[in-house]
C-alpha cells in the first residue's frame, strides 16, 4: 500500500476509535458488554490506532505543500503547555466523572475563566503549529487529525453535558466558553492569573524547555 494511503487510513481509524463514544453505537456496547469492558476495548483501539497511524506517519514520504513555518511552534508552545498543566491539575467539569463539580459554590476558576477546554485547546494549538511549521503532505495528515479531533471534541462534550446535566451546565457554560479569552472579552467574566497558580505556570515552562532540548534526540528534528 502507498505509504501516504496508509497514514490516511491510519488517521481514519484513529479518529473513527474516538468518535465511536459520541454515536449510539456506545451505548449499545455498553449495554451488550458493561461499561469497563467497553473502557477496557475502547482503550485499547485508540492506542493502536495512534501506534499505527505514528508508524504510517514515520515510514510516509516528505512531500512539501508549503513554506514552513518553523519557528510557529517555538513561539505558541509555551502558552499551549501552559494550557495542558493547568486543565490537567485543575478540576473540570467537562471531564469525565466531574459533572458534580457544577453544583459546587464556584465552578468557575483558573484556567475554566480562559477556556472551558483548556486540555483540548493544548492539543489544538500544538497540532495545528506543528502542521503549519511541517509544510508538508504527511504533517497535514497526521497533525491535522489531533487538530479535528480535538476541535469537534469540544463541541461534541458540551453537547454531551448540556443533555446530561441541563441546568447546571447553562449555567457553566454560560459564565465561560469554548475559544479562549472569549468569555473575558464578552464580560461574562475576568481573567485571575492567581487562581492558574505559578506551579501551572512554571511546570508548563520547564516542560517547554525540556521538550526544546530534547526535541531532536525524541522526534528527530530541530525545533528551530
């Protein structure tokens, strides 16, 4: 099979093992197999098919598109890590299990005032500076499957919670939002960079750093 086939049917598969928890195919497992063995199975797909689609992705040849832009990913990375430390430690109320976290005296803290997303916009930022900075045919295929995987896996949990817990998350939902900074800028609330905390902040910077200097030895490419 054509290497740059393969990546594309890799990167299908990838997105179809995600996407599966969003249709009624989900609920119908579950009811055949219990919920921890579809957790179990479901686990199981997407990891291979990350494996295959990152094997599809080394062996696919470079077939430049663009220009790129190298330096886009040095610029944005330390604001997308920052992003992922701060929705990792802090608590969510997108994240699985944490609807509860709705009904407390304040949902709405840290990094929930920039996004309610914030993991998602991580992943969002670095794949799409990395696609733009690759240029290439491959880099389009494999960074733009993360890019809508985790675009419309936004907007596929806020459906989800808005069925699920109806009025707690209006009014969530109300007091914050999906693209970052836009709830600030509406005034539907403030940004209190000491509710992020400096742990977030530093941690997501020596993050960065280690992932600059290693990024040759990992990747098997400069980052600048």
């Amino acid at each position: 099979m054509d290497p740059i086939a393969q990546l594309a049917l890799a990167a299908a598969a990838f997105l179809a093992a995600h996407f599966v928890s969003s249709t009624p195919l989900r609920e119908a497992l579950v009811g055949k197999i219990g919920e921890k063995t579809y957790l179990a199975l479901y686990s199981l797909a997407a990891f291979a098919a990350l494996a295959w689609m990152v094997w599809a992705y080394r062996q696919s040849p470079v077939q430049p598109l663009w220009p790129g832009a190298k330096l886009l990913p040095t610029i944005v990375m330390p604001f997308a890590l920052i992003l992922l430390v701060g929705g990792v430690l802090g608590k969510n109320p997108t994240a699985v299990g944490q609807g509860g976290l709705l009904r407390g005296a304040d949902p709405v803290r840290g990094m929930l005032r920039i996004t309610r997303h914030p993991v998602m916009w991580a992943i969002m930022l670095w794949a799409a500076t990395h696609l733009l900075a690759r240029g290439s045919l491959k880099g389009a295929i494999f960074f733009g499957s993360f890019l809508v995987l985790a675009a419309l896996g936004t907007r596929l949990i806020d459906a989800r919670r808005a069925r699920a817990l109806g009025a707690d998350w209006q009014r969530f939902a109300a007091r914050t939002s999906n693209l970052p900074f836009a709830a600030i800028v509406q005034g539907r609330n403030r940004f209190a960079a000491g509710e992020i905390g400096l742990l977030a902040a530093l941690s997501g910077l020596i993050l960065y750093g280690g992932l600059l200097i290693g990024h040759a030895w990992l990747f098997g490419l400069r980052p600048y």
